[in-house]
C-alpha cells in the first residue's frame, strides 16, 4: 500500500501545470550544446580506445583475421631488424 502512494505522488509531480512563465536564457542553449559534442568525440574516443580490442575478440571468436599470438614485428615476415643482423 506505502509503494502505491508512492507512485501516485511520484505520476502527480510529473504531470506539467497549464502554463509555465519560464525563461531560457542563450547560455543554457549554447551550454546543451556544448554537452551534445563532448559527448560525441567522447563516445568517439571510447570506440578508438576498444576497437582494436573487440576487432580481436570478434576475429578469434568467429575465426577469421590475424592470429593473436602473431606480432606485427617478428622475424618471419622477411624484415631486417636489429635482432637479426650479425
């Protein structure tokens, strides 16, 4: 029954009144827009960060691209590198 009141109260605040004399000033504008492009280029960070991490998981999951315990400078590749000269 107290989670029921609860409810009521909680759909009565929400509901909005006939007229509201509010006032939005530019900042408030430029500040949400603000938020909208960190939130892009932050979304777009965190995608940089894992994409290499979840193009591995996936490629061992489904079997297919490079081996994980292949590195990108062994010396089976044919290059020369400082631990193969004499």
């Amino acid at each position: 029954m107290n989670s029921k009141r609860m409810y009521i109260f909680i759909g009565l605040l929400t509901v909005p009144s006939a007229s509201a004399f509010a006032y939005v000033d530019p900042g408030t504008g430029s500040m949400a827009l603000q938020f909208l492009i960190g939130g892009i280029f932050a979304a777009a960070l965190t995608i940089k960060t894992y994409y290499y991490k979840i193009k591995s998981t996936l490629a061992n999951l489904f079997g297919s691209g490079d081996k994980a315990g292949k590195s990108e400078g062994s010396a089976d590749n044919g290059d020369v590198t400082s631990e193969s000269l004499p």
